[in-house]
C-alpha cells in the first residue's frame, strides 16, 4: 500500500464548475497536511496546508480533514482553466519523522474553457 | 522575502562524474529539505537538515550527501553519476518541526 494515495485523472472539469481532489494515507500518525499545485516543468507551490479535522477555506479553495478515514480532499469552486496543473497532496510527520514530505503521485486537473 | 533560490538552474553531466547542487533557503528558515522528482517515482524525500544536522534521510544510496552550512544554505552532492539521476531536484525550507515547506525552482539535471 503507498503512503500517500492519489488518482492521477486526468480530471477534466468545464471552467466554472467546482474541481473535487482526493487523497488517502496510510500513517495514522500523520500530523500535517499539504496540497500543492505544480505546473508542467515548475516546482511544486503551496496552495493549501490543514492540520486539524474539518474544513479549510482560502479563497477559491476548500481543504478537508478526516483523520478517522485517513482522508484529504481539495475543492476548487469556479475552476479557472488557469487552474489546469497536477495537484500533489504532501503528508508529514508521525512514523516518518521530521519534515520528510510524502508525497502522492499527483491529480492532473484540465479545466476546459 | 526573498524565496528559496537553487543553482545552477540546468547541469548537464556525463555518468560517472560528480555534481553539486545548491539551496538558499528563505531569510530565517533553519530546515532545508532535498527531493528528487522523476517521472516514473514522483517527488521522493532526499535527506533534511536542520542547524548544520542531517535529521532524516530518505531510501537512496550513499552517492547522494549533503552538508548544511551555518548561514543555513545547503548543498547536496552526488557522485558517480548514473543515467537514472537525470530529475529535478528540488529544495525546500522551513522553520522546522512539521511547519510548511516551501520550495526553490529546481535544479534539472540531466545525465548522458
């Protein structure tokens, strides 16, 4: 089972409608949450970081916790096609030690005009 | 503030020589964490030190070191080099503990 589990997509959605991104992991332990974005040939940047259950809010964007189920999730509301990148959900801490980010494989997000 | 910044941007190498990568880390940032990304393993955690310490190291082999000085930049070395090193490698900075990493624009390298 890898750590940190992600569907690669690509998920395709039309602009304006609302992107839903997933993620598992498998440390129980695991403290801090991350999603960051990565578009084609950049590095990774951080949109959005959640360490306690329940919602989040920045914007656009909404992270959700649910550490019973071993679950992250990212909503973008009025998906731009700006927003076309990979989506990287990170998890530390607990069995892996410090600052060791693990990282799931990425969800590929095409908004279409 | 400045972000993390990496050099060189581009390296292209042959196998078996050696390279050296370096990381600045963000003004008062004291962690520096190294990540190879390819595209068939992802992004997978190198080594992370803090305070001039390496305080995790990822599943790669002895080739690959690295060193943090006392201002808090951070190289990381690998020798030898082989075909399957040609990735980006990315450095990030913290303040520590389990706080948000942020990252450099990478340093791809290529090896022929």
């Amino acid at each position: 089972q890898k750590e940190v589990e992600q569907n690669s997509g690509p998920l395709s959605v039309p602009e304006g409608a609302i992107a839903s991104l997933n993620c598992t992991y498998s440390d129980r332990v695991s403290q801090s949450f991350f999603w960051y974005r990565q578009y084609s040939g950049k590095s990774p940047e951080l949109i959005m970081s959640i360490y306690s259950n329940g919602d989040k809010e920045d914007g656009r964007f909404t992270a959700q916790l649910n550490k019973a189920s071993q679950y992250v999730s990212l909503l973008i509301r009025d998906s731009q096609p700006s927003d076309s990148a990979t989506y990287l959900c990170a998890v530390i801490g607990g069995n892996t030690g410090f600052q060791k980010l693990v990282f799931g494989t990425g969800t590929r997000l095409l908004v279409s005009p | 503030k400045a972000g993390v910044t990496q050099t060189p941007r581009y390296l292209i190498k042959t196998r078996g020589q050696q390279v050296t990568l370096s990381c600045s880390p963000i003004s008062g940032h004291r962690s520096v964490s190294w990540y190879q990304q390819t595209p068939g393993q992802g992004l997978q955690f190198l080594f992370e030190y803090f305070s001039e310490t390496q305080r995790n190291k990822g599943n790669f082999p002895g080739r690959f070191s690295g060193r943090q000085f006392s201002n808090s930049r951070s190289e990381m070395n690998v020798s030898t080099l082989e075909l399957g090193d040609s990735a980006l490698y990315l450095c990030a900075s913290s303040t520590g503990g389990s706080e948000t990493q942020y990252f450099g624009p990478g340093t791809r390298l290529l090896v022929l």
